[in-house]
C-alpha cells in the first residue's frame, strides 16, 4: 500500500508554519459557545459538501444539538471528541482548524492519503450546556466522563451510542488540564500530557494499547521541539467510570490529550497550535502505518505530571503582611482560573487570582516568576508602579491582607534614597 502513496509526511514544522497562514480558531478559545460550533460545522460542511458530512446525533440536556463530522473514506475508522468538560476548549478550535488544513490541502498527496485510507469521525463539543457556562459539568452537576457505566446523561448516551455504531479502530479522547500541573524538575508546565489509557486494574498492554503507546510516541516526538521539557505523561491508574477507559476495554483503545498552561500574556494560540501538530501527525502515522514502527518507550519514558507549578511566584521578599506582625522573607505563590461570565450579552473571559502557599517554595515552578530578592511585599492599599513612598509600619493592621486564601492585591516596594521607597510592581 505504501508504494501506492510515495509521498513523504509533512513534517511537524511545516505543519506548524502552515497553522500559522492559514489557522481559522479564535484567539480566545474559551468564547467559543455552542452557537458559533454551530456555525463553523455549517460552514466547513457547505464549503466542502463532497468532503465533509455532519450528522446531529443528539441534544444535550438543555435541548442544544450535539454533532459528528465525517470525512474520509478509507477502512480505518477514528473517533476524535472534544469537550464533554464545558470548560476544556482547547480542542476544539483546533479541530476547526484540522478541517480548514484539510479541505484546503485534500489534493496534496499526504491529505489525500488520509482521506483514502481513514474515516474520521469528529464531535467537536460534548457538553455544550456546559460549554455555555464554561463549566466542567452538565446541568445535572455530573462529570460526563465519569458516566460510561450509568449513563444517566444524554451527553454520555450519545458518545456511547456514536461508538458502539462506528466500532472505530482507535480515539482521541481532547481535554485541558489544570493550570497548576506542572512536569519535571524545576518543573515546568505540562502543556501536552499525554496517556495510553488502561482498561483494567492491571494495566494490561493489549494490542490497542500498544498501539495508543505508539500513537503517544509519534505525538511527543512531533510537538516536542516546539514546547520542549514540557511533554508529559497522565497517569495511568484505571477509572472504571470513564469514558476513555471503558471504550479501550469495549475496543476502541485511546490517546488521552491534556492540554495544560502556556507561559504567555497570550497562551492560547501555541496550545492550540500544539493540538493541531499533535493531532495531524498522529493521523498520518494511521494512515501511513507508520506508528508500527514508532518506539513506545518514547512515551513510556515521559516524566509523569505533577502538581508544582503557580501562577505566579514572588521569590524571596520581605513580607508586611497587613495583619500587625513583624516581616518575614517568604515566597508568595498565585493560583489562578480563568471564568467566562456574560457582560450585555457579550461573553467575556476573566482571570480570578488567589494567594495559594506562602513560605519556602523553592519546589515549585510558575509560569511568572517574580524576583523579590530586595523587595518588601506589602498589601495593595491603593499604590501606583513608579510613586515614592512610606514603608508602611508593619504594627499597623490593613483591610488587605498577604495571606492564604486572599486575593493577591499585593505591592512590591525597593528601597531608595532618603529613607524612602519606590513601587517597582502592583500586583492585582
């Protein structure tokens, strides 16, 4: 079969360097709602009515269509779903740009190789009544992913019922991860995690999961020059209520993708980006049988997440904490979550930050690292960055306080001429 299709793979960079010209997903991904899912799945499909076809398999609780996007012809069924958690959206721009690469490439042998010799079949948005709330779960509070067995949601009825109908050779199971979860060390972000998922206790290595190993190997080879030493493995304890878990034990093994937090004021064009390489070269792999030949030991040598990475970090100030204690030299370390809320009508993404840890945490890494060496961290009581003031007596008690548990509404001071001091950074 191969010697009917000699043309070589595109290569990880090439794909990247073509996401970057032709990439159709917004530049903030967690906007993206049901309605406009909606919109880009008719829009892919009338673009293109010969190379993609859209079915709605279903609704969701609150009535909204759930749907799967075909294309291909070839033997080799795979099944790819994204967000059945409302707040993992990552994927799912991605995937609109897998169809843009797609529809504009189908005559290039690699594309049309795909298309010969794989049947996709892709769900873009699970939960999207949690999507709509940027929420984990659906409107009954369960977590979709934990309902393989009872399924008592008609989210997890669908997918079931889409996989028992396709019998698909392998899936590709998308979601984000928690921004603290770090790997390595000094640990960085896991920007990807990857697993093979298991099917039972034991961690049997059947031929699915040897394959879901491979899959995992051409994956990390393929985005790891782009966020290196930040690829890591999930664990892989087996959850016998979970979706991915239970379809590779009813055959269809699957990859896990993990998409983590990117160290940017922008982080989510090169996670999406991540997501477009890591998919399209997986694909490849199928189609040209090349993942037979790919080392699993690749994945299995991945370093496995953590949970040691803040937001943001001050590294060793002189703390005033606003409560009438004597000053301290500590680290300050930042949580942070991102919200969607509705502002007349107009979806709008916010930041909500907390002060996690406080003291020595010189084992934990942050996407922000602030040098405090110098500095005097004091609470926030109205300071603007460059002005010259008082060190505020640490006796007195503030409203604002430097504690765990409380916004960080923090302002750094350096000391200067006169007895005085210059706010060097404000924290809100």
């Amino acid at each position: 079969a191969a010697r009917r299709f000699p043309a070589p793979s595109v290569l990880p960079q090439d794909l990247a360097g073509i996401w970057d010209k032709e990439h159709v997903s917004p530049p903030l991904p967690p906007l993206v709602d049901h309605a406009e899912v909606v919109s880009r799945i008719n829009g892919v499909v009338s673009a293109s009515p010969d190379l993609f076809a859209v079915e709605k398999i279903g609704e969701s609780l609150e009535g909204r269509s759930i749907h799967h996007v075909k294309f291909g012809t070839g033997p080799y069924h795979v099944l790819l779903w994204s967000q059945m958690h409302g707040d993992e959206p990552t994927a799912t721009s991605a995937l609109f740009d897998l169809f843009e690469y797609i529809r504009l490439h189908r005559q290039e042998p690699a594309v049309s190789r795909i298309l010969a010799r794989l049947t996709l079949h892709v769900v873009p948005m699970l939960n999207p009544d949690g999507a709509e709330r940027f929420e984990r779960r659906n409107p009954q509070s369960i977590d979709v992913n934990r309902d393989a067995l009872r399924l008592q949601t008609p989210e997890g009825q669908v997918l079931k019922t889409l996989r028992d109908r396709l019998k698909p050779g392998v899936g590709f199971n998308l979601h984000n991860q928690n921004w603290r979860t770090s790997v390595g060390d000094p640990p960085m972000p896991a920007s990807i995690s990857l697993l093979s998922v298991a099917f039972d206790e034991k961690r049997t290595v059947s031929p699915g999961r040897k394959l879901t190993k491979k899959l995992c190997a051409v994956i990390r080879d393929a985005v790891e020059a782009f966020a290196p030493g930040q690829i890591g493995r999930y664990d892989d304890e087996f959850e016998v209520r979970a979706f991915g878990d239970n379809l590779t034990l009813w055959g269809t093994p699957v990859v896990l993708i993990e998409t983590g937090a990117w160290a940017a004021e922008a982080p989510d064009p090169p996670l999406v980006r991540l997501n477009f390489v890591a998919l399209l070269t997986a694909l490849d792999a199928l189609a040209t049988g090349r993942v037979d030949r790919a080392d699993p030991d690749r994945y299995e040598s991945l370093p496995v997440n953590e949970s040691r990475l803040f937001y943001a970090a001050i590294r060793n100030a002189t703390v005033i904490n606003g409560s009438g204690i004597p000053p301290f030299t500590a680290d300050i370390g930042i949580v942070a979550n991102r919200r969607v809320r509705r502002v007349n009508g107009v979806r709008e993404l916010v930041m909500t930050a907390t002060i996690d840890d406080l003291g020595d945490l010189r084992t934990f890494g942050a996407l922000r690292d602030i040098d405090g060496s110098g500095l005097t961290a004091v609470p926030d009581t109205g300071y603007q960055e460059g002005a010259v003031v008082e060190l505020p007596d640490w006796h007195t008690r503030t409203d604002t306080t430097i504690a765990v548990g409380q916004s960080p509404r923090i302002a750094l001071l350096r000391a200067t001429e006169g007895g005085k001091y210059r706010v060097h950074l404000v924290l809100k």
